[in-house]
C-alpha cells in the first residue's frame, strides 16, 4: 500500500516539475513572438501546472486511511481534484477565445521568431508525450483518477502543441498570419472538449453512479458460482469512491443454516470478489428464507423455493 502511494506521488511530482519549465518556456517564447497561438499553449500548460498541484495534492490525500471524520476513508479527493481541474481547464479554453477572435477580426498580425516558437513546441510535445504515458500507465495500475486526469491534460497538450507547430510552420512558409489565432481557437476547442468530458467522468462518482457493467458482471459471475450454497440475492448496490470500490447485497440462505456456516459462506463469496477487482470492499447482509416453517436438514422446503425465494440468482 505504502509501495503504490509512493509510486503515485513520485509521478505527481514529476508532472508539476515537467509543467513548470513548460509553462515558463512557452509564455517566454510567446511574449517574445507576439504569437497568441503560443501564447494559448503557455496558458494551457500553466493550467496543466496547476492541475498537477491539485492532482498531487489529491493523491497525498486520498492516501490517509478511514478515521472518525472520513468512515469511508479520503478516496473522493480524487474525484473532487478532477472537477477543479476540468474547471480550471474550461476558464482557460475562454480565455483563449477572448485573445484570439480580436487577431482574427485584426488580420492576424505581426508574428516574429517563428523558429524559436516551432523549437519550444516541438519540445513540449516530446516532454508530454513521455510524461503523459507515464501518468496515465501509474494512474491505470494504481486506480487513481487524479493521476489518469492529469495524464489527458497532457495528452491534449502534444496534441495542441504538434497543432500550433504545424501553423507556425505553414506560416513560415506562406506569411499567412491569420493562421495564427485560428490554430489557437482550435485549440481552445480542444481544450473545452477535455473539460466538458472530466466534469461528466469525476460528477458521476461523486454522484455515486455505479461500477461499469463489466465490473458488475465480474461480482455476479462470482455469484453465480455459489448459486447452490443460497437462494438468492438481491438489493446489489456499487459505487466508487477514488480507487476505491464498494459492494453490498442481500443473500437469502436456507433458514436452518447454522449462522458460522453462512458467515464462512459471505467470507468466501467477499473473497473471490476481492480476486476479481482490487480495492473493494464488500457488505453481504444475510437472509433467513421465512417461508420454511420449520428447519430442515437439508435446503429450504419446496414452498419456500417456490412462493418467496426463486430459485437462481436474481438482481
């Protein structure tokens, strides 16, 4: 656990490192240019910069164990830093609009250094790209939300930076300046499009929308697999809270079971779930099936099956 926590601080912590020489370099440049196209990417990037603080912020956070405030630990930090994030990204992809359509509407005007504009975004491109793929690899290995959020930011980065590489380079070969706030209002777009896509993504565990359907075909599956040792199920509730996930039903057992039998029966069944997805926790309250009048050596009576417990797993 320590192992994973340190793993997922260390990637935060180049994120911010990598960000920071991005930002400084490309706003340098971009002043330096005249280029609100550059400009955009620096904006973008020191965004990108403050997304990494919250993201390692969240991380160090989600980290702490459960304790009398927070019974159900601090997972959702996670999540939470993902909508800051998305909505520090949305101010940005306006901000951009407001710079450029003046150039459009101007002409485009005067762009200078064209060479060093192309150089410091060919490097961002590289440098995100590389720590992008490391965010992301971390955050999918370790669940962590923060970590994956902030390895799109980056994404789209190489995207908008190879974007306005491009223009620059038309531009050096045309004169056609007014390329210049067109790439950047696409890359506003972009950038709109990211957020809008974050907030939908961090609400809905916030909102304590459901495990994905392959995650709850994996705990009934496992289930199924019990099916001849109870009646049924139902009442199955998931959510997810940062990288952690939890589940909780209802198993209706034969009403003359011993309860150390049924409880070695939800022990196990909370077993496989937890060899089938990583970080889970998982509640089974149990059942006695009350249409068995009497208690039986053997499964509920035929009536009991029949009127009030169905046979099979139902949810």
């Amino acid at each position: 656990m320590e192992s994973t926590q340190r793993k997922k601080l260390k990637v935060a912590r180049l994120s911010i490192i990598s960000n920071t020489c991005l930002t400084i370099g490309k706003l340098v440049v971009g002043l330096s240019m005249g280029s609100v196209g550059v400009i955009s990417e620096a904006v973008h990037s020191g965004l990108d910069l403050i997304a990494s603080l919250i993201a390692f912020m969240a991380v160090r956070q989600s980290g702490k164990p459960a304790d009398e405030d927070h019974h159900y630990g601090h997972g959702k930090y996670e999540n939470l830093a993902g909508i800051l994030e998305a909505l520090l990204i949305l101010v940005a992809g306006v901000g951009i609009f407001i710079q450029a359509v003046p150039k459009i509407l101007g002409g485009g005007g005067e762009i200078e250094s064209l060479g060093w504009g192309a150089a410091v975004m060919a490097l961002s491109a590289g440098v995100n790209f590389i720590i992008s793929k490391r965010l992301i690899a971390v955050g999918k290995e370790t669940d962590s939300p923060a970590l994956v959020a902030d390895g799109w930011h980056l994404k789209t980065d190489v995207y908008t930076s190879l974007g306005v590489f491009a223009g620059l380079g038309t531009i050096y070969l045309t004169g056609y300046t007014l390329l210049d706030p067109i790439i950047a209002i696409i890359v506003g777009i972009l950038i709109l499009k990211a957020s809008f896509d974050l907030i939908r993504e961090s609400l809905g565990v916030i909102l304590d929308v459901s495990l994905p359907p392959e995650e709850e075909e994996k705990i009934k599956e496992v289930l199924r697999r019990h099916a001849g040792q109870y009646i049924e199920y139902h009442g199955l509730r998931t959510r997810k809270s940062g990288p952690y996930r939890y589940v909780d039903l209802h198993l209706v057992v034969p009403r003359h079971l011993p309860i150390g039998t049924v409880h070695l029966l939800c022990d196990q069944i909370e077993e496989k779930i937890e060899e089938e997805l990583s970080k889970v926790q998982v509640l089974i309250h149990s059942e006695p099936c009350e249409a068995a009048k009497e208690p039986l050596e053997e499964g509920c009576s035929t009536s009991c099956i029949s009127r009030s417990c169905p046979k099979g797993p139902k949810d």
